[in-house]
C-alpha cells in the first residue's frame, strides 16, 4: 500500500489507513520468509544429523570392509609361503636326498612361492652323512653355501629359535644386505623327522621382500585421510604413514615416544591378537578417526587402518553450507514475491473484516462486500453473508436443543426412578427363633443401567433372591432388566427350585428377544428355619461364602448358560447350609472389574479382603461399594455395580431394625451339587 503525502503538522497516514509496516501482505511475506527460513534451518539440522550419522557408519564400514580384504590378501601371500615351507620341511626331513637333489628341490621351491626372494635349507650331519647349509635366491645369481663360506650358523639366534620352535615363526623385518640391502622377512620352520623322540634335523626358510606384504595395501595406504599399519609378529612397525616410524620402533614404543595414548586398545588387540575396531580421537592433532585392526590369520602379523572423521565432516559441512545459502537466498526471494502477491488479497480483507465488525455489534441488515468474487476472498465474504441470516437461526435452534436436553434429561430421571422402585426393599425374616436380613445396593453407571436384584417371601419363612447383570448399559439394558426381573419374580411365585425359575426364565426371554440382549443371573432359595440354601447360576461370578469365624471360600456353582440367547435348561442345583452367624455374598462383575486411573482391575482378592465376618448384610453391602469407590478414585465407572448379602444371624442375637449405616453378612456351608437341571421337589426346605 502506498502512503499519501504528509502535512504539516500532521503525520503521513497510508491511503488505505493501514501502515504498510503492519499491512497483512507485509507480515505474510515476513512470516512466509521466517517460515522458509526455519524449514530450511531445520531440514538442514535434520539432513546434517541424519545423513552425517550415515556417512560415518558407511565410513566406519567401508573402513572395516577394506581392512578385512587387505588382510585377507596378506593372509593369501603368508599361507603360501607356509604351505610351501611345510611342504619342503615334510620332503626333506626324512628324505636322503644328494646335495645337488637338495639344491634342486630348494630352488624349485622358491620359484613355486610367489614373490619369494630365496630360501635356505640346513641339515646338520647324521650317520656319516655330511651337514648341508646353502642359500638359493630366485635369481640364481646370489646362491650361498654358507659351510663353504665358513658362515656360522649354529650360533645365530634365528637358527636357535627356529630349532627350539614347536613349529614355524616369522621373522621381524631386516635389512638383507645379501639380497642388496632390500628389508626383507623371513617364514622359519624345523625339520624333525616322523619318527618319535627323533632329534631335530636342521631348519628350512623362505624370504619375501617386504614389499611384497605393504604392495597388498598400497592402494589404502593413499586414499585421503586413511593411515595404514603393518605390525610384525614381534610388536615392530613394518609400514606406518609417519616418517622415520616404519622399521625403527615397535608399536609400544612409537605409543610411549609420541604420546598416542588413543592407541593403546589397538596395542592391546595387537598383543592379543585380536581383531579390533574402535573410534579416538588423535591426542596430537585432535583428528577423530575409526581405527580397525585385523590380525593376518594366525602368522603373528597385524594390520591396523584408520580413517579420518574430521576430513568426512569437513567435506560434509561445507555440502550443507552451500545449501544454507542458496536456501537463504530462495527464501528472499519468495518473500519479496509473496509481498507482491499479498496485495491483492489484503485490500479485500480489510473490508470483509469491516463487515464482521458490523455483525460482532448486531448489525445483520448490510449487506457483505465480494460476494461475487470466485476465490478464496469471495468464500469468506459469502460465509460471512450466510452468517448474517444463519445466526438467528442457529440461537433459535440452540434453544431448542435446550429444552430438548432438558425433557430427556427429565425423562432419564423418571425412568431412575421407576427403575429403582422395582428394586425389592431390604428383608428381615424371623422364623422359629431363626432371623435372616437381606440387602443389596445397586449403583448404575448411567442413569439407568442393567444390574438387577430381588427378594421375594414365600409360603412361611421362605426367601427367595436373585441377583444379576444384563449385557450392555443404557435404556436398552434397563427395558431388558426390566423384563427380566418380571418373569424371575413371576417364576419364583409359582416353580419349586431356583434351577427351575432359570430354566422358565431362559424359555420367556428367548421370545422376542431381536436385539440378542442376554442377563447373567444367580438365582438363590433359603430356609429361615433351618438355613438351608439353593442355588443355581445362569453365567453369574460364583457367590461367596463368609463363615462366622471369618473364612471366606467361593462357592463352586456349576455356571449355566446365560439368559436370552437360547432355551435351556440345563442349570445345576447346589445344595448348602446357611450356619448362624454366615453371610451369603453376590455380586455382579463391575466390582471386580472397577478400574483405578492406572487402569488397574480391583479383583477378586481386594473384594475378599474387605469381608468381615462381624457386619450386618446392610453394612458389608456398603462397606463393598465403599472400598470399591476408594480403589476407582478419579477414574469414572465403566459398569453397574451391584453387591447383594444374607446374613442369618446367631442364636439368640436381636435382629436389628433397619437403620441407615447398617451392614450384614452371610456364611454358607456347601452340602451337595445336583447334576440334574430340575431339584426334587422332596428335598426343599419346609
């Protein structure tokens, strides 16, 4: 936007009344610049951190695979020579070969080794045999007999070891001056003969140029940023990148003199003979660098490779700051493009923000500007000129939806209460000196759920009870408990055993029955008199039975299949006694399975803790429901919870009025388990 001409006395204003500085084009363009930048700042962070992680672990493998091969070609030229050695030490040991045989096979010998440089063959004198001593070179050309030459070798202390050696070594590097001053290694073995206790005979030895060893990773030795080492069997350094190191200190000296103390788990694996592979960083010139190090098969021989990290990162580095910039320089770019383009956008939202201003102060009867426009800006205008006739509308509508909540509300609470007055009252039965109390609680997890429980009198002295839980929750739940708790108490008035209620149960809620609802129900009969107690379960938890000195077992009621989803009648009656003093306890699952905020299950075990042999039926329903609530805490309920108790109480105890608090408990001794459907009529109670 431009600016109109200042006056005197009065500051310059932009034309369209907005500062350019606070225009929407010019923050769009600031934040699409800064949003650039930070993408680009982070997918730079992000590429320097993922793609330096995978150059160093390809580094770190390609270092190891290089190691690995060039060791493996050092392995191939020293196998050879042993094998060649071993083969001539076999030959020779018990053969009695002429000199010139010897010569012959000697020189054959060296020819046959790949880059061999000669060989010598000592055989000391046996039986009137004369001592043989020569060295062959390949050339020919600097052969030795080395008795003709008066050399001794008896006293040389590689002829020493070699005959004392259980078998063949390898030499440290030398300067070999016979073989015109090359530095040379030499593969030494004994020649004993087959037969036990033989003495040794004398020593064969093969010598190879040490060029022949360092041309195997010459090609390493010259890539950018490796360093590559080559350690004789005896710790001395027989190639190394530094000057005046190779062929003058052992690997430990060069350590000690140099101050590398970074190497020192590569000469602990070279001691060892251990393949190794670690990073370090140079204690000299602060260089990070992945060394591996590679024993040459079982000759002695080690060869160590590292490569620099600090050249691999530099490299990167500079990548990712030539990207930087030419990402910086895009970004300017785009925004200055953005600012451009922003212009025509910021001009028509000026007045789309005007006429949301007019409908924020109530104003729905001016019309909204851009309405015809076919983009973005006409979207908004049109939204907001539908907003204009809409919002009445939708006040009314939330009106609506009001009182429509309100009357289900009210709707829900009504059927709470009907739902709850079929709930049969607490019962205290005295009969023949006997006294029995009865009580439930029940706590729905919605406004009304599909627990259920009831207890009937019967004839004199007869307390018939059920409890249960109806799949699902809600209004559903509650119309299927509700017809459900109509045929049990129907079937209880008129049928001889609770097995036989279940089983008229299992026939009336099979009719009609589309949605395949079903309700698990323990169904229970007591005696007043004499306590007698049977039971049959339609799927329910198995009841509990609360002696009066305070054990507490769970009743083996044989589990029905539920009601509802198909006629049987195949229920078990179970047969027990309800002794003075005992407590019957029943429960639905949503007291062992009411979860805490760890989403921890309360169990069977926490529910046969807070039993006690000492309350009332009323009171050990609400000491249940009260632990169970303390173990939820915070977290809500996800099922109906309901506890059902029958105590009958000791001889001579008063039975308790019903008052608020109260609590009970019962206790059942089990007598017998009928494994017919139907109880003879002959064995009830009475």
């Amino acid at each position: 936007m431009s600016g109109t001409p200042a006056t005197p006395g009065r500051s310059a204003a932009p034309a369209d009344g907005v500062n350019w500085r606070r225009s929407l084009r010019t923050r769009i363009a600031l934040w699409s610049g800064a949003l650039n930048l930070l993408v680009l700042l982070l997918v730079t962070a992000a590429t320097a951190w993922f793609v330096r992680d995978l150059i160093l672990d390809n580094a770190r493998r390609d270092t190891l695979a290089s190691t690995e091969e060039a060791a493996r070609r050092l392995e191939t030229t020293l196998r050879s020579v042993h094998i060649t050695t071993t083969g001539l030490a076999e030959l020779v040991a018990d053969a009695t070969l002429d000199p010139e045989e010897l010569i012959t096979t000697l020189r054959a010998l060296v020819k046959a080794t790949p880059g061999a440089s000669g060989g010598l063959l000592v055989l000391e004198p046996r039986e009137g045999r004369p001592g043989f001593a020569r060295y062959i070179s390949a050339d020919g050309l600097r052969d030795r007999d080395l008795l003709a030459f008066g050399y001794n070798y008896r006293r040389q202390p590689w002829f020493q070891r070699t005959l004392s050696s259980p078998g063949g070594w390898w030499s440290e590097p030398y300067r070999n001056e016979t073989a015109g001053g090359t530095w040379t290694i030499t593969y030494n073995m004994p020649l004993r003969p087959s037969g036990r206790g033989a003495p040794t005979r004398g020593m064969v030895s093969l010598t190879l140029p040490l060029a022949a060893l360092t041309d195997s990773f010459e090609s390493l030795a010259h890539l950018p940023g490796w360093r590559v080492s080559l350690v004789a069997p005896g710790g001395t350094l027989a190639a190394n990148p530094e000057p005046g190191v190779a062929l003058t200190q052992t690997l430990d000296q060069y350590i000690a003199r140099s101050g590398r103390s970074d190497l020192l788990p590569a000469a602990r694996a070279v001691r060892l003979h251990q393949p190794g592979q670690f990073t370090h960083r140079d204690t000299r010139s602060h260089e990070q660098r992945f060394t591996v190090v590679a024993p040459v098969g079982d000759s002695g021989w080690s060869l160590l490779v590292a490569q620099s990290y600090s050249l691999i990162v530099k490299r990167l580095n500079r990548a990712l700051w030539l990207l930087a910039a030419a990402g910086t320089a895009l970004a300017l770019l785009c925004m200055w493009v953005v600012r451009k383009l922003a212009k025509q956008i910021s001009r028509p939202m000026e007045a789309l923000a005007k006429a949301a201003a007019r409908l924020g102060e109530g104003d729905y009867g001016t019309r909204v500007a851009h309405t015809g426009q076919r983009d973005e800006v006409g979207m908004m205008a049109r939204t907001l000129e539908h907003a204009r006739t809409s919002i009445q509308q939708q006040l009314l509508e939330i009106g609506e939806m009001g009182a429509a909540r309100q009357k289900l509300e009210s709707e829900l609470s009504i059927a709470r209460d009907i739902q709850h007055a079929m709930l049969s009252p607490p019962r205290r039965i005295a009969r023949g000196g006997a006294s029995v109390e009865a009580h439930a609680v029940l706590e729905a997890a919605k406004a009304v759920g599909g627990d259920f429980y009831s207890f009937i009198e019967r004839g004199d002295g007869e307390l018939w009870f059920a409890i249960g839980d109806v799949s699902d929750k809600g209004v559903p739940a509650a119309l299927f408990m509700a017809r459900t708790v109509t045929v049990l108490e129907v079937a209880a008035h008129t049928l001889a055993s609770p097995a036989e209620v279940l089983a008229e149960a299992s026939r009336r809620l099979v009719e009609g029955n589309d949605t395949c609802m079903f309700a698990t129900v323990l169904c229970g009969h007591l005696d007043v008199r004499s306590g007698h107690c049977t039971l049959a379960n339609a799927g329910h938890d198995a009841p509990l039975l609360l002696h009066a000195d305070g054990r507490v077992e769970t009743l083996a009621v044989a589990a029905g299949p539920p009601l509802g989803f198909e006629v049987s009648s195949d229920f078990t009656l179970w047969h027990g006694q309800l002794e003075a003093g005992a407590s019957l306890l029943a429960y639905t699952d949503g007291v062992t399975e009411a979860f805490n905020p760890g989403n921890e299950a309360y169990g069977p075990e926490r529910l046969l803790a807070v039993l006690h042999a000492g309350r009332s039926a009323q009171a050990q329903c609400t000491q249940v429901l009260a632990a169970v609530h303390a173990f939820a805490g915070t977290a809500p309920q996800s099922d109906d919870i309901t506890v059902l108790a029958i105590r009958r109480a000791l001889e001579h105890e008063p039975l308790a009025p019903a008052t608020p608090g109260e609590r009970a408990a019962v206790t059942i001794i089990p007598i017998a388990s009928e494994e017919s459907t139907h109880a003879d009529t002959s064995d009830r109670p009475g």
